[in-house]
C-alpha cells in the first residue's frame, strides 16, 4: 500500500486528502458536518466516481450523527435532506446516488426501533461502502489482469488509481494488479486537461507503485498509436448507461475514437455501482459543466485573455461501439453490452 | 488589419513580436545576426510554418549584410554557412527550407557579377517572400471561403492566424475571409497543450477581428461534434506529404480522427510552398521533439512531480484519408490527393 489514504472516517470525522494541492503538498482536510463534505465533492478535495460514492456515503453518515431528531419519522427527514445536499454536489458520477440509495434502503431494512439504531446502521453502512470498495477494486484488478500483456504499453486518461476510490483503484488498479503479478507495463499518462489529474496525481501514485510511466499531453494518442506503438488504453467511467455508454473524463472519447481507428483495445474499469440500469443510452447522462477559470487559468498564471468565454464540459461519453471490452468486479463483459451487462447483473 | 506585426525588416534589423509573451505583454525583438534568428525559431518566439519561412528568409538576408566576403565565392559559403544554421533550428516545418532554397536559387539564377549585387538580390528575395505570403494567405482564404456555410461552427487548432504568418493567416485566414464577407461564424478555439497556442494567440487574434469563439480543451472534439454540433474543422500544417499526409501540431490528428468519425469535414489550409513533393508520405517526415518542460510546468507552476519524465513530440501526421480537402492559394485539392495536388503544382 502507498502511504496515504484517499478518505477515512475516524471517531465522527471525515478525513480526505486534498487532491486539489498534490503532488506538491500531501494535506489531509477534517469535515463534522454534511454541507463541508458535499462543498469538498463540488471543488473537487476528492473526485474519481468510487471516492465520490465513499464521501457522499460518510457525508450522510455524519448527518446521521449529528441529527437531533428524537423520533424515526425525524432522523429520516434530516437523512432525505442531507442525502439532497449531498447529491447536488456533482451530477455525472452515479456511485453518489448509488451510495446514498443503498445506505437508506439498508437502515429501513433493519427496521430500526430507536433513532439510535437508525443511526448506527447508517454509519455502519456508510463504512462497509468504504470497505468494500477496496475489495471490489482488487477484484477488478484480477478480472483485467489476463488482458494485460506482459511488456504492455498502456495509455491511460485522468486519475483512476488510490485517489479516486477508497484505495488501490480502477483501471489503475488494473495495471497494479499487473505490475504485482510481475508483469513488465509502461504506462502513457494523459495530462487530462484542464484539470491535469493525469499529470499530477496517476505519475504521483505511478512513482509510489514503481510502475514505469511517461507523461504526454491528451492530443498525442494518436501519434503514439500511430509511431510508437500501443497496445491498450484503460480508462475509468463516472457513468455507464446499461448498453455500456460510458461517461468519463472529457476527453476519453477522442481517446476510444483513436483506439478505434488504430485496432488498440480500448477498455473501461468500473465497480458495478458505475453502471446506471435505469437509462438505456448515453443521451440521458447529464454532463457536468465546470467553472471557465480551469481552462483559462493554472495556479497563478492567466493562460488566455482575460476576457475569453470557455466552454468546460467536466465529461463526455464514449460510445459503446468503441468499447472493446468493460472490466467489472463480477466479470469481463464484452459486445453485446445490453446482454453481458444484464448476465452479470443477475450473479 | 490588427495592430500587430508578426515579422519586419527594418533597415537591416529583423523585428519580431515575441509570441512567447502574448497576451499578457507585447514586445517587439530586434535581430541583428543570423544564429540570433536561429535561436528565435528555435525558442519560438516566432512559430507557424509561414512565420518560420519568412524568418529564415530574413535570418539569411541578415547574413548577406553582415558577410565581410570580398568575392562572390566567399559570399557563397558564408551563405550556405548561415543557411545551415537556420534549417537546423526547426525540423519539421518546410517552409524553412523552401524559403532558404528559393533565395540561393534567386542568387545563382540572377548572376551577380559583385558582391554587392549577390547581397542586394538576396535581400530582395527574402522581402518578396515575405510579401508574397501575405498574398498568398489572402488568395487561401478566398479559396476556402465556399466551403466555410452561413452560421458554420467550427473547430480550430492551434494558431494559424497572422501570428503565424506575416499576415493574414492561413486556416484562421479562411475564418477571417468568411468573417469579412458577412458570414456569421463561432470558433471553438483548441486550447492547443502543451505551447497553448489556441489560449494564447487564437482567442487574442479573433477578439481583435470580432470573430465569435469559445476556448475548449484538445480533448473536447468528441464531445463537441456528438453533443453541440460542428459543421467543419480547419487546421493548418507544417509539411505536407505529396500524398497528402499532413504534418501539423501535435492534437491534429486526433481532431481529424473525432471529425472522421463524426462524417464532419476536416479541411487543411497551406501555402503550396508547404508541400514537399520530395517524399511520397508521412512517415518521412521527422517529427521534432521538444523539451519535456513544456509538458511538466506552466509559467512558474510546477504541473506533476519534479522528477517525472514526459514525452513531448511537436507533432502529428494526419494521413491524407481523413482530410476532406486541402485549400491552397493555387485552388482546392479533393482526393486523391497525389493528383489533386501534382495538377495544382502544374498551374
């Protein structure tokens, strides 16, 4: 394990690590209360869709807490509006919805009689959401392992390792699992503009892991499909559609649509939480749009005029034709996604 | 016009605007020798392919000033000394070459009988270059004008504008053509990682024309052409293949991958000076890389861990099968391109 840790919760705080300042500055934030976690979702303290799902799932445990309801009908109305605050923050990722629906259903399951019932469950919950995450990650890890050849060299987009879950990570999560197999991997990092989560969180944790790995600019796949040689892109997904539509980063489509043109596999990592059963297509995912300032600016210096309009849509989606295949922790599922999906979806 | 100029003789002094510092400052450079234009081309304080060919032109005239030759073979090598130097600044763009070729070739077909006389026609020549490209680019965007619809949103790489030239422009040109004519047009600006030339000099160049645009990510194509809905890409090029293969900035490829797949025409806009009818197709054409800092920091913000090591080739080769025309001042080129273009060359 490297030595840091995406989110925690320790005696009735949230501890995350503020994503927004590495590779320069390792700082751990402390939230008691609802509304600081979903402001630290909003500006982006944690990001990546499993990380997301653990801190909305925490998020409403600390309401559960802190609740002075003293009747069931009262902790459930201070639950319902923290869950809302909560699933305000950002709207792609389904893991938060995911999250907060399960940890509802579960407390009403239990049939609590006491508010003090009611609130442990929920808190316990909310801890078996984190837990399992890191379990389901390593489950992906070994569901991808055999499509990973030795000597692979991988293209990679945005941050989907330790950071953006509860630990070890999706597709990152693959090529550790490949690397402690003993597999040799080179890895290709996307910057992922504008945010450069490539850039300064998946080479942060590729450097702790040992993994081999070069940093180059988003436009360049298809130069380094086309000279230098790739042999798979993995990528994580914030929202699957149930035909296996895959919204992730901005910028993972151009990526598919390079792999695509090259024959390089193209494939998605995701926990099953990822997938959104209920809508039928990508057309229903909404996209996130995000403030001008993370294109027209880095830290303190001003990259374009100051009086540019820039559009920032935070995702797109990825058709599923460009998808070779979709890792999950219940198995490998490939074309016709409707069907896979749905077979895996019974297990 | 704008109240700028890219590239200038004075009096014997070469002055260029220092592209680097744009938009923030506006500072003119002067050049006296040769290896001090060389260094500029390298460092880019003038870039885009035209630019180049007008700077080198202007980095040999410098050279037939200064040259203490005191007969017409000493002037020869004192010439193809200064040359050199210039074509090693920049590998890519062959507008370099063609320019330093066309001086020289001036020279000898003139037959200068003093050295004074070898000096005056080489001067003449690198200004008639000069003047002929802003020509040259006013001709390519009439030519394009046809294929640019009323109301077109269109997506942009790089920066092809009067920056890039002497003046005028040659992809941008087209929009400026458009934009003059009373067509209604938005670009959407390619922010262009790692030098920013989309940020930095596209969006500054269509605010002083009053031309609509939007600065996005590289990444953003895909989503732009599947969600927002684009009528046409325009890029320029550095060197072309005879075959059409069209070497540009790194991020061209991937954007005609993204208008391929989307059925959105992709027109390269080029003087045919760029053309090298030398070598059959793209993979003859050597690729600069550059240094890693360009990826890795952004003004004084260091971008991903310090020790990180990036990989960072100046540019793509856009094969000839996902270009739906190529706009020359000559007229404009539909596939199959080796014809298409050996009949423009004919004219």
């Amino acid at each position: 394990m490297p030595g840091y840790t995406t989110i925690e919760w320790e005696d009735g705080v949230v501890r995350m690590l503020d994503q927004r300042l590495l590779p320069e500055q390792v700082i751990y934030n402390r939230y008691r209360r609802t509304s600081e976690v979903a402001e630290a979702i909003r500006s982006m303290v944690i990001r990546g869709a499993p990380a997301i799902g653990a801190a909305a799932a925490y998020g409403l445990a600390l309401a559960a807490l802190s609740s002075r309801a003293e009747n069931l009908d009262d902790l459930r109305r201070d639950l319902a509006q923290a869950a809302e605050v909560l699933r305000q923050s950002r709207p792609t990722a389904v893991n938060l919805s995911w999250a907060l629906d399960r940890i509802l259903q579960r407390m009403e399951k239990s049939q609590p009689i006491t508010v003090e019932e009611a609130r442990l469950f929920v808190i316990e919950e909310a801890q078996a959401i984190a837990v399992e995450d890191v379990e389901t990650n390593r489950r992906m890890g070994l569901n991808g392992l055999p499509l990973v050849p030795d000597g692979a060299r991988i293209i990679h987009h945005c941050n989907t390792g330790a950071l953006a879950t509860v630990d070890y990570g999706t597709a990152l999560g693959v090529v550790r699992a490949a690397h402690e197999h003993g597999k040799k991997v080179h890895v290709y990092v996307d910057e992922t503009r504008p945010r450069l989560q490539g850039a300064r969180l998946t080479t942060w944790e590729l450097q702790q892991l040992g993994v081999a790995h070069t940093l180059v600019v988003d436009g360049a796949s298809g130069y380094l499909m086309s000279r230098v040689g790739i042999d798979l892109c993995l990528v994580g997904c914030d929202r699957m559609a149930s035909n296996g539509d895959a919204a992730n980063k901005i910028g993972t489509f151009n990526l598919a649509l390079a792999a695509h043109a090259h024959g390089v596999p193209f494939y998605v990592v995701l926990p099953f939480s990822t997938i959104d059963f209920s809508i039928m297509s990508g057309d229903e995912i909404p996209i996130e749009e995000r403030p001008e300032e993370e294109i027209t600016r880095i830290g303190r210096t001003q990259l374009s005029p100051r009086s540019v309009s820039a559009f920032n849509p935070a995702f797109d989606v990825t058709p599923a034709r460009y998808i070779t295949a979709i890792i999950t922790e219940r198995g490998v599922a490939y074309p016709p996604f409707e069907e896979s999906l749905a077979k895996l979806k019974e297990q």
